[in-house]
C-alpha cells in the first residue's frame, strides 16, 4: 500500500476538496487523525483505490479494522460517513518514539522532522516546506496541533488555549511551515549531596550503653568504699 493513501494529506491531489488534519501529544503517545471532505464520492473513493473494502464507500459510518497497518503503530483505524458531503477519516495512534519516523504529515511535507533537544529538554515539530507542486486544485487544509506540556516557541496562526493551528490555501501554500518547539515532560533523579550516615545497629548501642553503665557503676562503687573507709 502507497504511503500516500494512507495518509490524510492525500486530499490535496484531489479537486475541490478540503482536509482537517489534528495532532494531539500527550505523556505516551502522538494521536495523527485526518478527515477527508468532497462532495463528489468519485473523489472520495479515489483515497482508498482498490486495496479498500467496498463497504468504506457508502453512506452508512464505517469502522474496522484497516486492511494493512504501518509497522510499529498501536492503532489504525478508517471510517467514512454522510452529511450532505462526504467524509473519510484516518486515525494513527503512534507511540512516542515510533512517531519520528512514520507520521503522516510527511506525505505534504516531506521534510518534516522531529527534534530532541537533549540539553533543554524539548522537541521541535519542523515541517519543512510544504510540497505543494506536487497538489493542486485542493481549497484548503487546517492543522491543529494540541500539546499537554509547556510550548516554548511557534510560529501558529492562531492559539486557542493548548492548541495550536495553521492553515494552508492556494495562497500562502509556498510560505507556510510550521514550527513548534515544547518542554519535553522528564525526570531527573538526584543525588543527595550531603547523605545522612547510617544509623548505628540497636543491637550494638544497646550494649554499648550497658558496658558504659557498668564501668560508671564500678566507679562510683570504688568512690563510696574509699569515702567509707576513709571516716572510720
């Protein structure tokens, strides 16, 4: 199976179609999902070719198991729908390390990167320029990229709350790139730099104690009989 079709950037060598693409990072897992839209079915179809089952085509939702799945990805799932339009959406589920190397975004960019920073702790999301001699005809297409950890650096059209968006049309389609840079959840475990001594066994002071009370006891014993004995 093409990379290509099992991508949502696929919608950009359609005609008259639009695509919403939507990354959610969370502590465990890069969640890729992309949906489709036409109001031709022909076009629709087109995404699928003749690898997918027939039953993905028609109105009624639609959810399987795909027929084949990209190495090393927990999750892969298709479904297509029916409101006046017509829909397809792909959904990726990648664990972390996975993601940096089959992420979907790279069908439109295929420059696009994944960068740990090691010394500060954060990864930058890079698409690179977007490969749009390769697409035409398309409306447009709208990227949201939702992140739990801290964001230190982007360059999003705009910013609701955690979630970061970019938006690509026929014209801004040779600028756009996106950019995104944010603290990547770790932990450190310190050393203690003044470690407590370890505590005596019990054992050992509990006959440290009863030599030391026998040896004070033996003194004052020795004290009292010289004391006596001198006032006789």
């Amino acid at each position: 199976m093409k990379k290509m079709i099992l991508l949502g950037f696929m919608i950009f060598t359609l005609s008259g179609c639009s695509c919403e693409y939507s990354l959610v990072i969370d502590d465990d897992f890069y969640h890729e999902k992309a949906i489709v839209s036409s109001q031709d079915l022909s076009e629709i179809q087109s995404v699928y070719e003749s690898e997918w089952p027939e039953n993905a085509y028609i109105n009624e939702p639609y959810n399987s198991e795909a027929p084949s799945k990209i190495e090393g990805v927990s999750y892969y799932d298709v479904k297509s729908s029916y409101d006046g339009a017509y829909h397809v959406q792909f959904q990726f589920d990648y664990p972390r390390a996975r993601f940096d190397d089959a992420s979907g975004v790279r069908s439109a960019f295929p420059k696009f990167s994944v960068i740990h920073n090691t010394q500060d702790h954060t990864i930058t999301l890079d698409s690179g320029s977007f490969q749009y001699q390769k697409f035409s005809g398309f409306t447009e297409a709208i990227i949201h990229v939702t992140v739990m950890e801290e964001v230190t650096n982007h360059n999003a059209s705009s910013v609701l709350k955690n979630v970061y968006t970019w938006k690509i049309t026929p014209e801004n389609q040779e600028t756009v790139r996106l950019l995104l840079t944010f603290r990547e959840k770790y932990e450190e475990v310190l050393e203690e730099e003044n470690p407590q001594p370890s505590k005596p066994d019990i054992s050992q002071t509990t006959v440290v104690l009863i030599i030391l009370g026998i040896f004070t006891l033996f003194i004052l014993g020795v004290l009292v009989y010289n004391y006596q004995k001198q006032h006789h």
